[in-house]
C-alpha cells in the first residue's frame, strides 16, 4: 500500500473519459467512504460531474446515476444523436436526474469549504475556461454541461451567454491548473491505463463544423498532442515522485459511449480498489 500525505496544497484532478468516467466513481467512492477530502478538486467533463457529486458528499451518486440509470434509460448512443441532436439525453441527464430522480444536494456543495473548478473550452477562443461556482444551482448545472459537451456529437453550450464546450478539448488532464493555484500536492485520476497515448496526428474538423470558431477548429485539431504532451508530463512528474496517479491497471475495454453495464460495473471496481490501496495521511 502506497502513502498519501494530505497537505493544505493537495490537489484532486480528474480527468474525463465519457463512460470511462465510471472508474473515477470508483475513485471518488472509496475517498467518501474514508472521509478523504481535498482542499482544491478540479474536474473535466464526466469528472466535472463526478466532482460534483464527491464535492456535495453523495456517495454512490456516480455510479447510480451512471450504471443503474443507464440500464433503466439507455441514454447515451446513434439514437439519441438522430432523435435529438445529441449523444446523449441532456434533458435527462442534467435537469430530470439532479430536479426529479437523484437531486444534487446543491445546499451540501454551498457549504462546502474546498475549492471546485469544472473545466469548459471556450469555443470563440480556444482556450480552457476554468469556473467555480457553489450557490448558483442553474449555473452550476450550465457550467458542468458545458464541460461535458463533445465536440461533433453535441450542440455548444452556454455559460453566461459565452459559446462553450467539452473542457477537455483545451485541457484535458489540468494539472497545471492545480499548480499554477499552488496546489504542488496533486493527486491525477486518469480513466487510462499507463503508456496510453492519443494517436499522433491532428483530429480531423470536417468544414462545415464550427465555421464562426476558427481557434476552436484549431485547438479540437491540436487535441491529441496536447492530451500526449499532458501525460508525458504526468508520467515524468509520477517517475520523479512528485505527484500520485490513481489509473487502471488493465487496459480499457470501456469505449466512452460504452452501454454494456458489466463492464461499466467491472471498471467502477476496478476504481474502488485502486484507491483502497493509497493509505492517506493527513500531514
């Protein structure tokens, strides 16, 4: 079992992964079971909403939300694309589940001492937008949706009228966020076993997508880099024992649009019992 010591300058990043987000509910699981809180948590995309839930103390939201449900809804795939314009059923997912079936407990997230940044990338510029936002529950749900909007298979978002979308475009994995805030104590939640690497070439932009966004364009064709170049990074800093990874160990079998809930369930273990073997200490 490796140690983790907990400082004022602990960070908590974690990745997206569409599906594969279900690990990071495993993750997040298992630190509320052990009452481990950090003082800075950012989030991106499916970890913008898993921080959520870990931020307002509602354990098992994750894996309900993103297991159980999906059994019940099937939410997520072509159809919901060719019905509503989107790869998944965002009425759903971000007002019907957090009004109706498994509320947020947003007075929890209001209380909440530690800091919470959900990341988007902002589609006129490029560039990663960081928000942090607790007593606004219509906003808080208009940033994480906005973080959690693919490029391609969903429609832009908006955050205070500005144009947004999927966070991890601009900054998949910011840990440099966590450092540039001071927070040099980061532990990264990859949903990615280790040595995965994006392919190395530039994401194709078909021309008639996001004609008004020309550094959007850009920043989606630079993605695969820029995600490599993060986890070098990762990596070297890991090697060098300056931060802690909690990833899976066997490769992912998980697709980010994965329906088959017992490969879902495999992974969110798979999480839970990663975590179970970093001792946590409070320094």
């Amino acid at each position: 079992m490796s140690k983790y010591i907990l400082t004022a300058k602990s960070g908590l990043i974690l990745e997206g992964g569409g599906m594969r987000g279900v690990f990071t509910c495993g993750v997040l699981d298992n630190l509320m079971d052990r009452g481990v809180r950090f003082p800075y948590t950012i989030g991106v995309s499916a970890g913008a909403c898993n921080g959520l839930s870990y931020m307002s103390g509602q354990r098992g939201r994750g894996k309900f939300s993103n297991i159980d449900l999906l059994e019940k809804y099937r939410y997520i795939g072509i159809k919901q694309l060719l019905l509503k314009g989107n790869i998944m059923d965002f009425e759903l997912l971000f007002h019907t589940f957090p009004e109706q079936i498994i509320p947020y407990h947003y007075d929890v997230l209001a209380q909440c001492e530690e800091h919470f940044e959900m990341v988007t990338t902002d589609c006129r510029t490029g560039r990663a937008c960081y928000f942090e936002e607790k007593h606004n529950p219509k906003r808080v749900i208009d940033i994480v949706k906005a973080s959690s909007s693919l490029p391609f298979v969903s429609p832009i978002s908006y955050v205070d009228g500005v144009p947004m979308l999927d966070g991890g475009i601009a900054d998949s994995i910011p840990l440099l966020r966590a450092r540039e805030l001071g927070y040099d104590n980061n532990l990264v939640v990859l949903t990615r076993n280790k040595g995965y690497r994006k392919p190395h070439k530039p994401t194709t932009v078909p021309p008639f997508f996001y004609r008004k966004y020309p550094y959007l364009r850009e920043a989606i064709r630079q993605r695969n880099a820029l995600y490599n170049e993060q986890v070098d990074m990762v990596e070297r800093l890991e090697a060098e024992g300056k931060l802690t990874v909690i990833r899976p160990i066997k490769p992912i079998t998980v697709d980010r649009m994965e329906r088959d809930t017992d490969k879902l369930l495999d992974l969110y273990n798979e999480g839970y019992n990663c975590a179970a073997e970093i001792d946590f200490i409070k320094g």
